[in-house]
C-alpha cells in the first residue's frame, strides 16, 4: 500500500472524529445560536442534531472543512448561553456542516451534559421532538430591558450571582455593565436599597457587580451601605477599599499619588455621614490613603535620583569609588 498523503490522512481524522459522535447518543433539537469564527466573521445558526461531542449546525454562513467556529447557543431553560470555544467543522453540505466540539470549558462541558441528560429523558418519556425554540432574553435585547428597570436588573443579577458567583463577573455581571455603561443615581439607590434589606449574598453581589465601575464615586452610596452593615467582615471592607483606591490609566512621574490625593479629598465626603461606621472606616482610609501616597512619592524620588546618578556615571566615566568585591 502507498504512502497516504496529507489530504488522505485529514480526511481519516475526520472519518474517525465522526465515528466517534455517532458512538455518543443525540437529540434532535433546534436551537437558536450565534456563530463566530466562520469565513464571514460572524452570524446566526440553527443547532439541530446535539450529543456532547458535536452537531450539525444550519446557518447561511460561509462554513469549510477545517475551520474553528465558537459557538453561543441559546438553549430554553437556562439563563445563558451555552458556550462552545471551539467547534471544528467536520464537513459542509450547503449550508448545512457537521462540527465536532474540541475545545470546552469544564463547566460548560458539565451543562451541555445536563442538558443532553434532560432531552434524551425527555424523548424516552413521549418520544415526541420539540419545535423551533424561542431564543432567552439573552438573545432578545435583555440589556435595553435591564437599563430602563434597575430594580429589576438588581433582581435577575441577584439570581445569576447566586446561580454561579465564580462565573457571575462574565455573565451575569458583563450584561449588567452593558445595561448600565456607567452607575446610574438610579441603579446605585436599587444597588444600596438591597444591601440595606438584604444579608451576606447581597452584599457580596453588589461589590461583584461594581467591579465595572471600579472607582467611581457614583458608587459611593453602596460603598457606604456596605460598610455600615459589615464593618467587622475583612474581606467586604477589602473589596470596598479595591473599589475606592482604583485609579486606572496614570500619566506622570507622580501620576498614581495624585491619583490617591484625589481619592482622599472625595471620600472626606463620608466624614459627613451620620453613620458611626462609615465615618470611622473614611478616617482609616484617608489616613491609609496619606501613607500611601507618601511612600509612592518617596519610591518616584528614589528612582529618580538613581536614574539621575546612573546618567552622571555615565556622561563622566567614573565610578565614584566603586571596587569589584574579589572572588
């Protein structure tokens, strides 16, 4: 037998990648999905037969053998989307193309599994196949909704973060920072007003969701709440002082210092706060803050005069005294 050359061997690792879908157990479904990664950038698709190794997927997008497609699909039920890293496609029929699942997360892995165990449940109980489904509010423009309720939006975060507080920051906590691009009055008072009714989960959403507006001082009322329910939790007074010493982007030598000054004359507007808690928490803080900034000058003086003694030993040639220790 001849040699087999490049295009007989890919084709055998394709035929071997499908045989081994059809050994995994599928369900017709029609699931809505957004497709990334094809010759075209970006579309929609439909995914119709699933198993936890791959499907078929129908879309008018550009689809060739050997492209790696990422997959967002919409599946009734759960509150985002299913999300393929990498799906390659296997063949492609029109606008039909067969793609096997090679990258996954774990925890993706583990709810495209939960949700091949309730179909393939499902069809053994009345055999019957589902029709198109509706996509979830994902799909549906959730985020227009969320930005015109911030009570509401408060509520389905609350769900999310309860549902899975490790991933919440790219779910749950993304859509909420395209809902609100910045901390309205408005969404600060739905934020504050749940910390203040509420306990430890509530507290522990709200500073995951203003991680997307880290020091801002339109956050500064559920800052404030927070402290004066948990003054005494090290790791919630931690994340509010992450959320007031955050600075972004600094320009000059003493950018970052007078960066943190700035952040010191804001919060002596919490000395007025008629709350015990929160007026003891701004003096540390500032006092805190005031050391911080004296020793951030100090290490850019200190650099300085190294640079500075570093150039003159250059431009004169001398080394001032300096000897090679012996060996």
């Amino acid at each position: 037998m001849g040699p087999i050359n490049g295009k007989q061997e890919h084709r055998s690792v394709m035929n071997l990648n499908l045989e081994e879908q059809r050994t995994e157990p599928r369900v017709a479904v029609r699931f809505h999905a957004l497709v990334s990664g094809s010759v075209e950038s970006e579309g929609t698709g439909m995914i119709l037969d699933l198993s936890r190794n791959g499907c078929r997927l129908e879309s008018s997008l550009l689809m060739l053998p050997g492209l790696s497609l990422e997959l967002r699909i919409a599946v009734p039920g759960l509150e985002w989307a299913l999300t393929i890293d990498g799906a390659d496609v296997q063949w492609e029929n029109d606008q039909s193309a067969g793609l096997a699942f090679v990258r996954i997360r774990e925890a993706e892995q583990q709810r495209l599994d939960d949700v091949m165990a309730t179909r393939l449940a499902s069809k053994s109980e009345d055999g019957s196949e589902d029709p198109v489904e509706m996509m979830p509010f994902e799909f549906q423009g959730l985020e227009a909704a969320l930005s015109k309720d911030p009570a509401l939006a408060v509520s389905k975060g609350l769900g999310w973060f309860a549902q899975d507080r490790a991933e919440f920051r790219f779910r749950g906590g993304s859509l909420l920072g395209r809902a609100f691009p910045t901390c309205t009055p408005e969404f600060a008072a739905a934020l504050a007003e749940s910390v203040k009714a509420g306990g430890n989960t509530e507290a522990d959403f709200s500073l995951a969701t203003l991680q997307n507006y880290l020091g801002s001082t339109s956050t500064d009322s559920v800052l404030k709440e927070i402290v004066s329910r948990f003054s005494h939790d090290d790791r919630k007074m931690s994340g509010v002082r992450t959320n007031i010493n955050s600075t972004g982007v600094v320009s000059g030598e003493f950018g970052l210092a007078e960066a943190w000054r700035v952040k010191k004359e804001s919060l002596t507007r919490w000395l007025t706060d008629e709350r015990p808690a929160v007026i003891s928490f701004a003096e540390q803080h500032i006092a805190e803050l005031d050391r911080m900034i004296v020793a951030e000058r100090r290490r850019v003086e200190a650099e300085r005069e190294l640079r500075e003694r570093s150039r003159h030993e250059d431009e004169s040639g001398h080394d001032h005294g300096y000897r090679p220790k012996p060996f």
